[in-house]
C-alpha cells in the first residue's frame, strides 16, 4: 500500500508516496509533465519486492516549485532525497527527462545507488534542438494549456485519435499541476544546461540497463544513442523494446518488469 509524504530538501518540498518496506529501497521518477502516477503500470508488481518511492520532480504533482528547472537540479534533488531520506543504496529508474535526471542523481551519489534503470531516456538533446523531434509540439501544446491559451480537449484531442474524456481529463488533471517554467525550459532546449553528458555517463559506477522503444513508434532514442550510451558507460546494457514507443512501461509494462526482474537478478 501507497502512502503519500513529503520530503523537504532545504530547497524544495519532494512529494513521494512510499510503499511497505519489502526489499531494497526502489526509487522512481516519472517524464516530464507527469507525476508520479505515471509509473503505477510498474509500481503495482514491483511493491511487492521491494521497498518504493515514487517522487514527484519539483514543479510536478504535489512538489514544490523551483526557480530553475535543469536536468542538474532535478539530479540534486533526486540525491539529496536518497542520502538523507533513505540513506542505504538504492536501486533508481526514471522515465524520459527522469531518466535523464537519474542519471545525473547516479553520477553525484554513486556509492549510494547500486542500480540503474532508465526508460527511453531524451539523450539525443545533449546534441540536438527538442524542434527536431515530434515530442516538441506535445510539449508545446501543454504550455498552450498551462498557460490557458488552448484547452486540454483542444490539445489531447489532436495528439490522441479516440481519447474519450476520461482519458482527457486525466491528462489535464496531470499536466494542470506542471509549473509552466519547466515547460518552457523544454521548449527553449535548456533542460541540458550546465550538464555534460559523456562526463556524467563516465561517473556512473553501478550497473545501468537502459530500455528503450522503437523510433518509428515515437520512441526518442536513436542508434547513435545506444552506441553513446554503451561507449561512455562502465557497465552498461541496452536492450529495445520492439512494438513499443517512449510510454513502453505504459504501452508493454509486462516485457518491461520482466527485463527490469531479469537483470537484477544477474
């Protein structure tokens, strides 16, 4: 069973709900314009073996708001919780600009996190403009609703052939609590700021399994990804996720726990 709290970093407020404690601490953190209810595909098997936090990012869900919204500082967030809120090492998995994030939080606190699982994460923007990939009018068009310049139906409706409202207003109900600057640091390619991403990958000590989906599909992680990615980290392994795009915990939550359970057990 779930049960939300909050954490207090010195600089913002984390919210996290926090399962019973049935193995080794498991971190998790959600995508961008999402929240923690994002990965509950995932969380509802893995509770049952291990001991889960799943966080809010600052300026999503119930989190505090911050004045800069950069991968680094989502990663000092994300290691200030693990040191002085869990304080044993701790397997950690992010999602899209989590996974990023989570790499960041990896690199700064590497004795306390002894494992590490990244979704299909949006490594390609360390080279290249978000405008070059089709995620950029999502993102753009969640500005257009946080701001109120379009609403969620307008918005959804284009991006999701057939969603009924329900499915819109869970949307809205996710993206409304988004501060607006996180999404405008996305859109003016400023989430990479300030970090160096093949120095990041070499700090990784722990073992690093990243999952990925197919481009075609709308996945964000391209061949020359996966060759940056096996090149610059120690221990690293990729694997793709056929049939699935960047939602694949969503789309095939089953073949990804079974990866995921596969790989910690070796």
């Amino acid at each position: 069973m779930l049960t939300e709290k909050k954490f207090d970093t010195g600089i913002i407020t984390i919210n996290y709900a926090e399962g019973s404690p049935n193995g080794v601490p498991l971190v998790l953190l959600h995508g961008g314009t999402a929240r923690w209810q994002e990965l509950m595909p995932l969380i509802t098997e893995l509770e049952k073996d291990w001991h889960i936090y799943a966080c809010d990012a600052r300026g999503h869900g119930k989190s505090s708001r911050g004045d800069s919204y950069c991968a680094v500082d989502i990663a000092s967030d994300m290691a200030e919780f693990i040191k002085h809120n869990i304080g044993v090492p701790t397997v950690l998995l992010g999602h899209s600009g989590g996974a990023v994030a989570s790499l960041g939080t990896a690199a700064q606190i590497p004795e306390l996190v002894k494992a590490l699982i990244v979704l299909d994460p949006p490594v390609f923007l360390r080279e290249e403009s978000l405008k070059s990939n089709p995620v950029y009018n999502y993102f753009l068009g969640v500005y257009h609703i946080v701001t109120q310049q379009r609403t969620a139906k307008e918005v959804f409706s284009e991006f999701f052939q057939g969603i009924d409202e329900g499915g819109i207003r869970y949307l809205e109900d996710m993206v409304s609590v988004v501060d607006p600057e996180y999404v405008k640091t996305l859109l003016e390619d400023r989430y990479f700021d300030g970090m160096d991403t093949q120095a990041v990958l070499k700090k990784i000590t722990c073992p690093t399994l990243m999952l990925y989906g197919e481009v075609e599909k709308g996945a964000v992680v391209r061949d020359s990804d996966v060759e940056f990615f096996k090149a610059h980290i120690p221990n690293g392994k990729a694997i793709q996720i056929k049939d699935a795009g960047h939602l694949l915990h969503v789309e095939q939550p089953a073949k990804v726990l079974e990866l995921i359970s596969q790989w910690l057990k070796n």
